[in-house]
C-alpha cells in the first residue's frame, strides 16, 4: 500500500541512485525542506492561514497585476523599485476610497428615495418619530403625526 507521507518522512539525500527496475532517483539538498513544507501546509491549520491570506492579499495583487498592468517594474535599483510600488498601492487605495465614497453616496440617495416614498405615501405627514413597521397602517390614515 502506498503512503505518501511515510516516504516523505524518509531521508533521501543521495542522487544518481538505481532503484531494483533500473530507474535513477534524483534528488537535491533541497528537496527535503520542500517536502516539509509540503506537508506543513497540508495541516488545517496552515490551509486556515493560507485562506485567510487568500481573502486578504491576493486580490489586492490581482487588482495591481490585472488592471495596473504591474507585470514587472520599469525602474532599476531598489529605492526606485520602491518608489514605483508605493506609487501603485497608493493609486489602488485611492480606487478604494473613491468606490468607498461613491457607495455611501449611493446608499445615502436610496436610504432619501426611501423616505421620500414613505412620505408620499403617508399624504405628505412628516413624521417626527421614526415608527416600527407595524405602525404603518397606524401613520397611513394620518391618526398619528406629531
């Protein structure tokens, strides 16, 4: 029966080794700490990090990559590299803010329409109180206003 993760608890640090069939394994100094990160992140707990990360980064850099264009960075030298990526975060989060102000605004004009609708139906009574729902039969005959 086949165990993957046994086989990569084994060590294997020799390269060029012939197996019984004939065949060659191949493997560097590296591969071991590949393989325990592999398996560190098959854990619930590294796939809960990687999910949060998921939610948190990852779209940020797709915003930068797909509608920035940051494929690569047009300036040599680390301080201008810098520079060219704060320069494209500071452009992403003034796109967030601006579609942060535009919802509210937004929202502000439905949550108007709203009560501008209200008082249409209410036959033009202002309402200083603001009711619960179930006292709109109560506001729609005039009874109560204040």
């Amino acid at each position: 029966m086949y165990h993957a993760e046994l086989n990569l608890k084994i060590e294997r640090f020799f390269i060029g080794a012939k197996l019984v069939d004939g065949r060659k394994i191949k493997r560097y100094p590296e591969d071991k700490q590949r393989d325990e990160l592999r398996l560190h992140m098959a854990t619930p707990e590294s796939k809960k990090i990687l999910n949060q990360r998921k939610s948190m980064v990852e779209p940020v850099f797709s915003a930068l990559r797909g509608i920035q264009g940051l494929e690569r960075f047009r300036r040599k030298g680390l301080l201008a590299v810098k520079l060219e990526f704060t320069l494209h975060a500071m452009a992403y989060n003034l796109s967030r803010a601006v579609a942060l102000i535009l919802w509210m605004i937004f929202s502000l004009l439905f949550v108007q329409t709203k009560i501008r609708k209200r008082e249409n139906l209410h036959g033009g009574i202002l309402l200083k109180k603001k009711f619960h729902p179930f006292c709109d039969s109560l506001c729609m005959d005039g009874r109560l206003s204040d």
